[in-house]
C-alpha cells in the first residue's frame, strides 16, 4: 500500500542486500547496488505527527532508493557493477 513518508530519515540500519537495481530517472541503467536487509525510518505524516517505520528486505531497499532521491543521490553513484541489458 501507499506509505507517505515527509522529511523522512533513515536512523537505523543493518544487514547487506546485493541486488540489481534500476530507476525510472536513469531509464536503461541497470547495476548492482549495496543497500541494508533492514531500516528504520523516521519521518512526520501529512500533519506533522511523528512516527517511525520499519522495513526489511524490499521495504529497506525502497527506503533507502528513495530516500538517497532527497539527498541528491542516484543509484548510479552507488553501482557496484552494471548489468547490461
């Protein structure tokens, strides 16, 4: 489902996950990225209520892809490999 996540923070991570990974903003790009098995995030809702949430596997992944989008940060910056395609 949707998660909404306004100035959100990754505080908590752990685990390594070495996957293949693309981005609609770099179309055709492909490569081998580092990110954690899991994260914790804090962030505000739409009113302002803080809250954390937690993700494991995909969820951190997303966490931390999107996240990095915040930080000027692409996927690019963090390729390992890259995958032809």
């Amino acid at each position: 489902g949707l998660i909404e996540l306004v100035n959100p923070e990754i505080i908590r991570q752990s685990g390594e996950q070495l996957e293949g990974e693309g981005c609609l903003s770099c179309p055709g790009k492909y490569g081998i990225v580092s990110r954690p098995m899991y994260a914790t995030v804090k962030a505000q809702d739409r009113n302002g209520k803080e809250f954390k949430i937690k993700g494991e596997g995909l969820l951190a992944k997303a966490f931390s892809h999107e996240i990095d989008h915040l930080d000027g940060i692409l996927f690019l910056d963090k390729v390992i490999e890259f995958i032809e395609q």
